[in-house]
C-alpha cells in the first residue's frame, strides 16, 4: 500500500468535505480537512475483494453472520494483544455511540450523572444530555508536557450518589494518551468502591505507537464492567461500514444488552458490515502494520516541523490514536481568532472548544492523510501565522516532544 500516493476520489457525501460544513466551521470551502477522525486512504485491498465479491453476487438475500464476526474480532485481539475474549459475551449493535447510549439507559436513571474525562471527544457529551443524564467532567490534568488523570478529582466526583457510570476513552481522544495498566487499576478501584460502572470506549485499541501497549479495561475487570471493542471503523477506515460491539462478562448485564439491542432490532448487521468485517480482522494484519509505520511518519514530520519552524505551537505526545491535540496559547490566538486563521490558512482542524468549554487555545487534528497535504497544511499555517499570531511570552522548544525525549528541560 503506498500511503503517499494522492488520488482522485470520486464523487462522496464525506462528512469531512460538505460545504455546509466547512463554511460553518471555517467560513471557507478551501481547507484540507483534519476534522473528522477518519482516514483519507483506501482501505485494504482484502475488504475491498470481499465488498466486490458481494456484489458481483448480484443477490442480496436475507445473510446473517454475528458469530462469525465475533469469532474473528476474538481471535484478532488474541493475536494482536494477548487478550482473551469469549464469542458468546459480545453484543453486536449499530455503532459504538449506539452501544454507548443503550448502556447509558440501562445502567443509569433519567436525573443520574455520567462521568466523562475532559477534554473529551465532544458526542459523549451529546450521548449523555440527550438521555437526559447529567455531564459530570473530570479534567484531565498536564504534568511534565504530557496528559493525566485526576484521581483525586475523579474520586470527590464518585463520591456523589448520582453517578452511576463513567465513560472511559482508551486511547483517548483527543489528547492520544494509552492508560497504562496501572492507572487503570486505579480507576477500577475507584469505580468499584463507588458502585460507578465503567463503560470504557476502546474504538482505537489497534491504533497504538512504539513505546506504547494498550491495556484493555476488559483485563482489569469485566465482570463489573464493559467495554466498547472490535470495531473495525479506526482501524481499517470502514466509518460508514461498520458496527459496535459491546463486551462484558457480567451475565446479568450482558443478557440485559442483548435483549435490549435484539428488541430493537439492532443486534446484526448487513452483508456488507459483516463480511469486510470478518475480512478486515482475518486477513488485514499486514495493511495495519503498514499503516502504523507511516503514521508514525506523521507524528514525527509534525513534531519536526514544529520544533524548527512554528515553536510557539505545542504538541503534546501520541501514544495512540491518529489524531493530534495542539496547544496554540503561544500564538496569541484562541477560540474565534484561532478557527479564521485556519480557515484562511485552508488548515482544518478541530476547535478544541468542541472537546471542552475551556479549551479555546487548543485544536485536534487527524492526521491520517497523505504526507504531500500534511506538509503543504503545516506550510500555510506557518505563512498565516507568521503574518496574524501575536506571540507571547515563551515557546514550546524545551516542551516538546523531541526536547523532552532529548533531556534538555
């Protein structure tokens, strides 16, 4: 697979290029798009065979196959990261907000808070409101350039009767963080002393870099808990061609889900869904590994470039994931300012308002593109910024991922 190679795609409804959107968020239609975290390559060549394969039947009967999905999501994460998981403890729903919103509703009352860990992927919060469950947020706090979790704010919120469940995010998005085994223990110890439920989001569980190993929460505990895993959408670039999987070992909460999700009718997917499905987790090992190499490439151009050539410009380290989150404090520019100057720069990144209130300096972006058009984004951010930002005191040089690495700080 050449990742570098830009094509021509034909005519899409991406979300990532809707006008509406774009001039919404930037005021222009002229703007690479890293807003959405999804990739812009073809997905390997054994998904797309086996969607041709489909087709090329020309009959679309009715074609179920839940249990070959999870035989062969079961037999990934037992190759890819040592992880045990029993075929008949999963539930297959729509998607992974899906998934999230069912168990928010099983698990919780109308008037009970959800807690989340801020800046969060912003659909948490809708998933939450929308249930008519309150947002709780614990923040996320910086300690030596990098992302941590506050055990003691997240135990002062548990204490709360209310609080019933916290939505975990593994890796997280957007800050790229892959908890560590032994901060994880420590949430479960909290959560289980409080009587929280976890729902943990493990969406980009394969999208892990070097020096880095995710742990699910399924290891940890499932018996008490749940996890959102399998999901071929991150990991392969199947977005609009996927479902969510919900897995647990608590027996009482699983048979709940299934007669939740089979109530609904929601507990299957189409041919479509499922056979690029078993086909991504069989056979496109070799793509992913490919893909992780080059992405890698991403994070390290991004961190060199800006390390020589945008300073004022924080990147914080990408253990997993292939978004990036940026402190632009340096520049002078936050919320409004920030957006218009990547528009006119035809940069579009995420506003990092939309992942939390207080967040109007920051920016996510995916960087799951093509090198060519990451290199000429950062090029004309750099000529906009050079010409509008008002630098402040300080700069990122003995912040950075490579100073830090390096020992400089």
């Amino acid at each position: 697979m050449n990742f570098d190679k830009k094509r021509s795609v034909t005519k899409n409804s991406f979300v990532r290029n809707s006008e509406a959107m774009l001039n919404g968020i930037f005021g222009t239609t002229d703007v690479t798009p890293f807003w959405v975290a999804d990739m812009d390559f073809p997905v390997a060549n054994p998904i797309k065979e086996e969607l041709q394969r489909l087709v090329d039947r020309g009959q679309f009967s009715y074609e179920f196959n839940s249990q070959g999905v999870f035989t062969a999501i079961s037999g990934w994460y037992q190759r890819r990261h040592d992880l045990s998981l029993n075929v008949d403890n999963f539930v297959q729903v729509t998607g992974v907000l899906t998934g999230i919103a069912l168990l928010i509703r099983e698990l919780t009352d109308e008037g009970d808070s959800v807690l989340i860990q801020t800046p969060a992927y912003h659909q948490f919060s809708k998933v939450i409101s929308t249930a008519n469950r309150n947002v709780l947020k614990s923040p996320l706090k910086i300690v030596n350039n990098n992302y941590q979790m506050d055990f003691e704010d997240m135990a002062q919120k548990m204490t709360a009767s209310e609080v019933k469940v916290m939505i975990l995010c593994n890796p997280h998005n957007p800050v790229g963080r892959v908890w560590r085994k032994e901060e994880l223990e420590q949430v479960v110890q909290l959560a289980n002393k409080h009587h929280v439920t976890i729902i943990s989001d493990e969406i980009h569980s394969d999208i892990i870099y070097s020096g880095h190993k995710f742990t699910s929460l399924m290891t940890i505990d499932a018996n008490k808990h749940v996890a959102l895993i399998g999901s071929p959408s991150k990991t392969f670039g199947m977005q609009s061609i996927s479902n969510g999987y919900l897995y647990t070992e608590n027996t009482k909460l699983l048979a709940n889900m299934k007669a939740f999700a089979e109530s609904l009718y929601i507990d299957h997917g189409n041919a479509f869904t499922t056979f690029a499905t078993i086909t991504a987790f069989e056979k496109g090992e070799a793509w992913l590994d490919a893909f992780l190499v080059y992405m890698q490439g991403n994070i390290d151009w991004i961190n060199d470039f800006l390390w020589s050539e945008l300073p004022q410009v924080k990147m914080f380290p990408v253990e997993g994931t292939y978004q990036v989150w940026f402190d632009f404090s340096a520049t002078g520019l936050a919320g409004d300012e920030l957006t218009k100057v990547f528009g006119k720069a035809g940069f579009g990144a995420s506003p990092g308002s939309w992942f939390d209130g207080d967040a109007k300096h920051f920016a996510r972006m995916s960087f799951a593109s093509p090198r060519s058009e990451i290199k000429q984004a950062f090029e004309r951010l750099k000529d906009v910024l050079e010409q509008t930002a008002v630098p402040v005191s300080g700069n990122n040089k003995c912040e950075s991922n490579k100073a830090t690495s390096a020992g400089c700080c």
